[in-house]
C-alpha cells in the first residue's frame, strides 16, 4: 500500500464520492443549527432536516470531511491510540436516493483499489437481521462468509443522539495484525482493543425515534456513512497511533521544542504532549467557528480545553504563554482547505491569549491550595476532597470542576460533589436574588391577589389598538380602591387590553381608557406579576369607577413606531451572526419608538466596515419588503424550526415564534411590523463596549432615521454654501482648514513671543542690583507658562547674570509666578525657592521650587501691587544675608 498523507487521502475521498454524483461541501460549522446537540458530532448532523424529511435538500447525494467535536472522552485523550476531542469525518449521504446496494460495493472499491488496503486484513460487521447487507458483502463484494459479522445494537446500529434519525449499520473493520492484540482468548471482531480497527461506518438510515423511545420509519431511505480521517491515516502510513499522523506530528514536535523535551522519552509528559496536540486543534476550531470561552455551554467546553492544555503545559515545564504560538503549526498541518484558521487567526490568537492570560494569574495560587488541602487530607487519612473547596477552587480561581477532578484523581482522591453542586446552588439564587428589585416584589401581593380572584388580562394587542372592555381593578399605592378620582394616579386593570406591557427589551405602550367625560392618560404599561397588565396613569377628567365599561385605546402611531424598532431588532441580531460569526448572541436590548439598543457578545470593536456590512443587511432586507409572520407552537417544535431563543429567559410551554420569511427565525412575544418595508429605513448610530466582551449597538428607524437623515443632509447643504464647494470634497475640505488653523496658531504663538520679548528687551531694566546680580521683575496679562519661560530666556540674553521674577495675571485675576536664577546668581547664594516663597507669602499666596527655577501664585491680585514693592528688598536681603 503506497504511504499517503491525510490531506491527499481527504481529496481522495471527496474526489471519489464527487464521481458517484455527490456534491462536495466545505465542512459546516462545529456550532449545530439545531438545540438538542452542543457540537456537530458528526458528518450527517448539517443533513438532520433532510433525512427527517422537514426540509428539501438542493441535492440528493453529498460528501463533506465534516470538523467534529466530542468531549464525552475527554480523560482518554492521549491515554489511548484514537480517542480525540476534535477530529475529521470523512462522510458521504444520500437523501432517499442510492442505499446499501451501492454503497457496500463502493465502500469496498474505494478502500481496496483507491487506497489500496489489503483484503484480506478487511472484515464487515452487519445488524444482527440484516440479510440484505449480509447478502451485499457475500455476493456483490464477495467477501468470505467468515468475515461477515453480525453484531447487535450496541455495535450495529447508529444514531446521533438519544432521539432523531437513526438506523442499522455496517462498519469495515481493518486487522492490524495479533501484535496490537490484547491478548485476551476472546480478541476478535468487536473486541475493543487496537487489533480490530472499526475504520468506516455505513450507517442505513431508515428510522426516527421519539422521545419514548418508538421508532418510525422515515419517509426515504437514506446513507450516512463516516470515516475517521485520522484513523485511516494511521493505517495508510503505518503508525502505531493517531497522534504519529502527519496530522499530530508536526504539532507534537512543536510543543516538544517548546518544552524542551524529547517526545517517547518518557510516558507521563508524552501524555501531557498529545494532550495539548489534541486540545489545540479543537480550541482553535472553535474559536473560528465563533466560540468564545464562558462558564457555560459550549464556550465552557472550550475554556475547559484551554485550561487542561495550560496544566499539562505547566506540568511539561513551559512557564509562559505557549497556546497561540502553536497555530502555524496546526494551519499547516490542517492545510489550506480549512480557510477559516487562516481567516480567524486573529480572533484565535487574541481569545486564547486572553484566556491563557486569565488562567495563568490564579493557576499557581489555585494549584498551591489545592495541594495543601490534599496534604492535610491525606495527613488526616480522608480521601474525599471537599465541595466547598471545588467550588472555591472554580469560582474563584476559575479552575473547571473537571480539571479539579482529574487533579484529585491523580492522586487517588474523590470530590463531594454534593457539597459541590449545593455551593453552586446557593450562588446561583445569591445572583437571582440580587437582581430583583426589591419593589416589585414588595408591590406584588395586591397583583397577585387581583389575578387569583379576576383572572389573567387577555391581550389583544398583537391585532387590535382599541377595544370596549371593563374596569377590573384600579390600584393607589399598592391598595386596591374602588374609584379614581380626578386628578389621581395609580394603575388600572382591565379585563380586556391591546396595551403592551413592557417586556422582552420593548418598552410599554401609552394611550388612554375613557368613558364618555371620563379620561385616563395612560402614560405607561407594565406588567406586576405575568399575565396582569397594569395601565399606569393619571384620571384627566371626571370619575373613574371598579366595574365601568371603557374603551382601551393605545397611542397607535407611536405603538408603530416602536414595532418598526422591534423588527428592526431582530434584523440586526441576525446581520450580526452573518457579518461576525455564530457566536453572536443577545445579552439584552430595548425597543423605543424612538431608537433600540442591542447589546451582544463579540470580543472586538466592530470596525466600521462591519458596521457598514451590518447596516446594509439590513436595509436590503427592509427593501425586499419581506413577510413577517407569527406562530405559535410548542417550544419544542420550536426549536426544530431553528428558531433562536435567548440562554436564560424561560419560555413556556406554548411560545410565539416570529419569522422575517427567508431571514431570521426567533422566539419573542413583542408585536411587530407586517412587512420589513414599513421600517424604511435603518441608521446604526454609535457601536460601544459595556463590559468585558459584550458590545452595544444603537440604532435608529423608520421617522427618527429619515429625521437624522434630514439634519444631516442640512448640515452638509449648509457647509457645501459656506465654502462653496461640493459635498465630496467638503471633508477634505475641512481637513485641509483645521491643518491651516494649526499652522497658523503656531505661527501666532511665535509671534506673540516675539513681540513680547523685542519690546521687552529694550525696556526691561533692573529693579535692583547686588553684588553684580540683576534682579527684574515683569508682569504679563494672560499669557501661558511657556511663553513666560520663553521671555525669561530673552531676559536672561540680556542680563546673563541675574535674578528674573515673572508675574503672570491670567483669567479671574490668578497670578502665577515664575524666578529664574542664572548660574553667577546662584553661586552667589540666591536660592529661587526661598525667593519665591517669600514674595508669594505677601499675597497669602504659595509657592517654591529649586535654586535655579520656581514657582509659585496666588487665587487673585489684590495683593499683587504690594507683593512687587517689596520684592527688590526681598532679593536684596537675601543677596547680602548670603553675599
Ligand atoms: N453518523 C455515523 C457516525 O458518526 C456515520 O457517519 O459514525
């Protein structure tokens, strides 16, 4: 068998299945479109809508090397020869079109003839009943009866998860040789050692199965078929192990160099090497499909792979950063197919960087506290380490619960996960406890009580702006009454409302309740307890009576203006995922009629190409004028359509999903235009970071976008007449002013300078001499610091030996003062601080500094006069004190 590398054998299968008719697609990403899985685990899981029939594939054969992630055997990683986090899924499907028939034939050619493995070291395992495969490989292959196993469902049948499509498979098995036995008598097909390698799985996928566990048959029988890319590399380039592929190896030299270590020299840091192999190739893929590291979901999967990697890069002896410096490696050892590492490197680099960084600063104190625990454990013979420190350890100094695990485990010691789980409940109603307003949960009781005796509001706002209904309740202060008078504010409660109350980021809607010569301006909608609309407001006019029938209008102008928001919202979120990746999620938002807020995760600034990129989504879709529509179903079905939800709100059993047809699908119960042609038009107007990692977007639509559209469109008419020129040169227009303006504000400073001090040197004269010391003294209306030493200087050209005083009265009548002693007057004893501190000491002022040079002031100059009458005899004092 010729020696491959894994990127020629990859191309080898894509070309092949390309020849039986399969479209090729770029691997998909390793974020399933779909709720029930936290990874794409394998290569059929992008295909799960097509094989349940929900949805019509654009083809009906497709081959894909599929990137998937598997953490369920994360403690094997580099204990074993194959188990890995992230690995390569060699696939091809088909939807209701070719079955075994083909299949097994292909399956068989490909590894025999195009890669060239040797039959007889080939065996097939079938289901238990299934003859027809059985009778493929007998009579179509012409495999030997021997070498046909029938297996039952643990080995033979196939499905991506507890429920969905599933079915009975055959897998091609290679014989590595009795060397890599386990020697057990029984080692045979089956046995889980390294001998019997399962290297292809062609899964029959037939059934569905439900939750209880039924299975149906689909409506098409389809294929899926994987292969382990990195298993069949081994076999073809004839190593004992994964890790010794052209896929590993180039990575594990590379953390051998930075180490320092040999790799096979010695077992436990071997261990730690493929570790990291493993763990970096699946980091840096997840990162590029947009995960960032967090405390839960997938993005605590990826923090538990950065932290594990850091650990054994400490247990190796490497100190400092070493994450991100693998990346050109695992590029090169990935290639050029996976453009988006080379894409992302940026983003990778940054996110493990941080992460290392984050890790790195509480690694050592959390490693020496943990070590001190397990000693004095083991001192006192218990082998149970407790929760409290687990928790502490995690919450703490961020150390995964696994990670604390497995350290424990090596040194034989349990955690009391109990302990564990209690410490984490009590901080999580810690949390939920804070973020309660302790207001409305003193308000509550009155809200309740009205609820249990009249029952829940209907809404009937998704549809209507008015309707005729009755009072139900109307609340003062948290009281229930029975009559408002006017004037008076509270909050009214009506059996029937289109009113909206504040919810999901959208903010409550405003209106009236009236009755003939009765008026209640309903300034605000809330919503005390769920499913009670409080209308929040002021009686205007006459009395409003418990049990009277109103009409309930809502301001329907301003309700379309926020809805035109609200849609708006959700186009932004979802140009968010297109424009920055997967990881976009929602952390908050609110809906106005006059601008919306979007806040979300994303670890940049976004530059203003993304803005750009963003907006322009957007608009497109407000121009194609799409259908938005409502349904509601349950969460379950739900999440089958897709539909985005956000992580923490609870939803339910019945939800409402809104779709703008074609582009984004989400959970929201807020109301919402009919077509995106009513929001007319969008403009992002500032983009900012509230927090770590998570960004803020404010935009505007529909009347407020055109009004600021407007302003700005005046403003650029009015500076296009002033300087006459037209709008595309306006801002170099501008640019090219401001640059004048600071060529001619130095020029003026220059000037100032000059004047001063060609005026001055002529009349400057001495206010005393001593000794051959000058000492002069000049003062100066508004004038800066700078230019007064400048003048100083001029000064000094003059009088070379001297003593200079000068006083600045600047804005509110401060003075400010400067003493320059030359070198002469200095060595004849002046010392400019003393000087400074008495003159100043005369206007209640302060002041010093050194022999040479100081400063001082005063808040105002009503003592300034008297200050410079003295000053000659201040300096002549202290001239002959020291002369
Ligand atoms: N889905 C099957 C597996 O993961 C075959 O692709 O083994």
């Amino acid at each position: 068998m010729q020696n491959r590398s894994a990127k020629e054998l990859r191309e080898m299968f894509l070309q092949y299945f390309e020849e039986k008719g399969c479209k090729r697609y770029h691997s998909f990403s390793l974020i399933p479109d779909d709720p029930t899985l936290l990874f794409t685990v394998a290569g059929m899981v992008p295909f799960k809508p097509y094989f349940l029939g929900i949805k019509k594939p654009e083809v009906l054969r497709a081959t894909t090397a599929q990137k998937c992630v598997r953490t369920n055997d994360i403690e094997n990683v580099g204990r074993t020869a194959r188990h890995h986090t992230f690995f390569e899924m060699l696939g091809n499907f088909s939807f209701g079109d070719y079955f075994k028939e083909e299949i097994i034939p292909w399956s068989w050619e490909f590894m025999t003839e195009r890669i060239g493995l040797e039959p007889e070291r080939l065996y097939a395992t079938i289901y238990l009943d299934d003859d027809e495969a059985h009778d493929i490989w007998r009579d179509k292959v012409g495999l030997p009866e021997e070498r046909i196993i029938r297996l039952g469902d643990e080995d033979n049948f196939w499905a991506a998860g507890p429920t969905g499509p599933c079915g009975p498979c055959s897998e091609i098995i290679y014989d590595q040789g009795p060397e890599y036995s386990c020697g057990k008598p029984d080692c045979a097909v089956g046995c889980d050692c390294d001998r019997y390698l399962e290297i292809w799985n062609l899964v029959f996928m037939q059934f569905n199965r439900d939750e209880a566990g039924n299975l149906t048959p689909l409506p098409k029988k389809n294929i899926d078929t994987g292969m382990g890319l990195e298993r069949l590399a081994s076999v073809v380039q004839n190593v004992p192990t994964d890790f010794e592929t052209d896929l590993f190896l180039p990575i594990i030299e590379e953390i051998s160099k930075i180490a320092n270590v040999t790799y096979g020299s010695d077992p436990k840091k071997d261990l730690a090497i493929k570790v990291i192999a493993d763990h970096i190739r699946a980091s840096a893929f997840m990162i590029a499909d947009g995960i960032l590291p967090t405390n839960e979901g997938r993005g605590y999967v990826l923090r538990r792979l950065i932290r594990r990697s850091i650990r054994y890069g400490r247990l190796l002896g490497i100190e400092r950063m070493f994450m991100a410096s693998l990346l050109p490696v695992v590029q090169t050892a990935m290639g050029v197919e996976y453009h988006e590492l080379e894409e992302q490197s940026s983003a990778i680099e940054q996110v493990l960087n941080t992460e290392e960084d984050r890790f790195s600063r509480t690694l050592v104190q959390g490693s020496e506290l943990l070590d001190t625990e397990v000693k004095k454990l083991v001192s006192d013979g218990v082998k149970v380490l407790p929760g409290e420190v687990a928790f502490v350890l995690y919450d703490t100094y961020g150390f995964p619960y696994e990670l604390t695990e497995e350290i424990c485990d090596e040194h034989g010691f349990t955690i009391d996960k109990d302990a564990f789980e209690t410490e984490m409940e009590a901080q999580r109603e810690r949390a939920r406890a804070s973020s309660k307003q302790a207001s409305a949960v003193m308000a509550k009781s009155a809200y309740s009580d009205i609820r249990e005796k009249s029952g829940t509001t209907n809404f009937v706002g998704y549809t209507m702006t008015e309707i005729e209904t009755q009072v139900v309740a109307i609340i003062v202060d948290g009281e229930e009454r029975d009559l408002l008078n006017e004037g008076e504010s509270g909050d009214v409660i009506l059996a029937d409302t289109p009113f909206y109350a504040e919810k999901g980021g959208q903010v409550g809607d405003t209106g009236s309740i009236a009755q003939e010569r009765v008026i209640f301006d309903v300034k605000d909608t809330v919503a005390p307890v769920d499913d009670l609309t409080a209308h929040r407001g002021t009686l205007l006019k006459g009395t409003l009576t418990k049990g009277a029938l109103v009409k309930a209008s809502i301001d329907a102008e301003r309700r379309k203006a926020i809805q035109r928001h609200h849609t708006a919202t959700h186009l932004i979120h979802e140009a968010l995922t297109r424009v920055l990746g997967k990881h976009v999620r929602q952390a908050g938002s609110i809906v106005t009629p006059t601008f919306l807020r979007f806040d979300f995760n994303h670890f940049a600034q976004l530059t203003s190409e993304q803005i750009h990129d963003v907006e322009k989504l957007v608009f497109e879709q407000i121009l194609k004028d799409l259908p938005v529509l409502t349904e509601e179903m349950s969460i379950e079905d739900a999440k089958k359509t897709g539909a985005r939800a956000l992580f923490d709100e609870k939803y339910g059993d019945l939800v409402r999903v809104l779709c703008v047809e074609g582009f984004s699908t989400e959970l929201c119960g807020g109301t919402h235009v009919k077509r995106t042609g009513e929001i007319g038009v969008i403009k992002i107007v500032r983009e900012e970071g509230i927090g770590s990692g998570i960004r803020r977007i404010n935009a505007i639509v529909g009347q407020t976008a055109f009004d600021i559209f407007q302003r700005m469109g005046f403003a650029v008419a009015h500076l296009v007449t002033i300087f006459g020129d037209d709008m595309e040169n306006i801002t170099s227009r501008v640019e090219e002013l401001m640059d004048e303006k600071k060529v001619l504000e130095r020029k003026n400073r220059e000037l100032q300078v000059k004047s001063a001090t060609t005026n001055i040197q002529d009349s400057v004269k001495p206010a005393a001499s001593v000794n051959g010391i000058d000492f002069i003294v000049e003062k100066f209306q508004n004038i800066s610091i700078e230019l007064i030493r400048q003048i100083g200087d001029k000064i000094r050209q003059k009088y070379p030996t001297s003593v200079i005083l000068l006083i600045g009265v600047g804005e509110e009548k401060r003075v400010n003062m400067t003493v320059m002693a030359s070198d002469e007057a200095v060595a004849k004893g002046m010392n400019a601080g003393t000087l400074m501190k008495e003159i100043t000491a005369v206007m209640g002022g302060k002041g010093g500094g050194k022999p040479a040079l100081a400063q001082g002031g005063a808040a105002n100059d009503e003592k300034l006069g008297e200050a410079m009458q003295k000053a000659p005899a201040i300096f002549e004092n202290l001239m002959n004190a020291k002369g």
